[in-house]
C-alpha cells in the first residue's frame, strides 16, 4: 500500500518598518526594515483556531482561564516585550504552556520594579481596515508603535485578540496597553527608559503609573510568539510591524 504523508506549510513573516524621526516618516523612507521569520503557535491559540473553524462554541468568560473570541480589528493587537533585557537566542522556539496567553515580559511584570532592567511590554491596536485575510492564502496583520510608546528593548512579539481589558468597549477606549516606566521629560536623546520624553504621547490607553495597572494580562488569548532581538525603540522613533501568516 503507497503511504501518503499529509502536511501544512504554517509560515509566519514579521516585518517592522522602522522610522526613527519625523522626517524619514514624513518622506515615507525607513531608516531600516527588519524582517524576522518564523514563530510558534500557543496551545490555546491552535484550539481557539478550530474552535471558530468548527463554530464551536466559545468562552467568553474566563472559565478555565479562556478568553475566546475571534481577531477582528477591534480585538486584535500585536504585544511586544523586552524579556528581562536579556536576548534569548536569536530565533529560539517559544514554550506552549498553560501561562501561553501572556508575552514572557507579562508572565514577570512586576509593579514595584520600574528599573531599566525590568520587564516592560506594550500591546497595539490594528491599524485602520486590518486584520485582512481571505487572499492568497493567509491573513495580515498592522499595527504602529507612535512616537514614545514602547520605548525599551524588543526581545519578543506576539498576536493576541485583546489587550488585557475584558469587552470590545474597553478595548477600544484603550487602543494600547502600555507598561514601561519611569518616564519623565528630557532634553536630551533618550539612551535609557527613564529618559524618555512623553510627548507626544497619545492620551487614550496609556498608563505611564505601573502601580495603576487597569488591565489584566490574561483577559485575551495569544495566538503565537516569538523571540527574537528586534532592537531599541526611541521615543522619536514610529516602528510600523506587519505580520504575514499562510498555510498551504
């Protein structure tokens, strides 16, 4: 009997358009574009992908630590984290586990550390008509990091349907989660966290207090991660990520 072996090509491209001044975003020229292959899909984020292909029902609710709803553009968001500041391995496997709804950055964030060498991460709504599939095979998603948002050292990325806060009303009230700090004003080139300028900052969603945390990391569910080093975001910086994810 001729054996037949089935398989799926799962790609994953993350491109990040890097702007690091107004001009260059003016002019439309990235200083540099950085394209990072490959990822790995969470365990929760494979059995909510067959349970909207099924038309399963779904949990909504928390139960079981399961937040299930689909990535539409209001619910969609791309995190990034800095993992301790220490760099895993350039293109290191990231662990399914029963904690795989939260960036390694948000499994260790802790409020009363705010030191340039503690975890920050930062989670982004889409940008305008994105998340899109249906074409060719895969889905898109977009979203940009403005001036003074994510300003620390990126070691990871992932996708979640949501940035922490439970309903669609929240999420849209607050169109990124962010938690790095201390920040304060300076004059000067930021080279540390605590040197980056707020301004501009966009008001909606910030949270510049991390003792005054309004969401709960495991209010969404991660699709997929992945470390890799992507490196340091000023706050004159606007670094726009597209992710690309096919089957075949």
């Amino acid at each position: 009997m001729e054996k037949f072996v089935e398989g799926v090509d799962y790609r994953v491209n993350l491109r990040i358009d890097k702007y690091n001044s107004e001009e260059s975003l003016k002019n439309k020229t990235p200083d540099e574009i950085l394209n990072v292959p490959g990822n790995c899909l969470t365990n929760k984020g494979i059995n909510l992908i067959w349970k909207l292909v099924a038309n399963a029902p779904l949990v909504d609710n928390g139960t079981d630590g399961r937040w299930e709803w689909a990535f539409e553009h209001d619910k969609s968001f791309i995190g990034v984290g800095n993992a301790d500041d220490n760099p895993p391995t350039s293109g290191s496997a990231a662990v399914a586990s029963p904690t795989d709804e939260m960036l390694y950055a948000e499994q260790n964030y802790n409020p009363s550390d705010v030191t340039i060498t503690s975890f920050h991460y930062c989670y982004m709504k889409m940008n305008d008509t994105y998340p899109l599939a249906g074409d060719n095979q895969k889905i898109v998603f977009q979203s940009t990091f403005l001036p003074g948002v994510a300003c620390f050292n990126w070691y990871e990325w992932g996708i979640a349907n949501g940035n922490g806060n439970r309903n669609s009303d929240e999420m849209l009230a607050d169109p990124f989660i962010i938690r790095q700090g201390p920040l304060g004003p300076s004059s000067t080139p930021p080279n540390d966290i605590e040197d980056v300028s707020p301004d501009p900052v966009p008001s909606a969603g910030t949270s510049y207090d991390p003792v005054n945390t309004p969401a709960d990391p495991t209010h969404k569910t991660l699709l997929n991660r992945r470390n890799e080093s992507m490196g340091r975001k000023y706050a004159s910086a606007t670094w726009i990520i597209t992710v690309e994810i096919s089957l075949s």
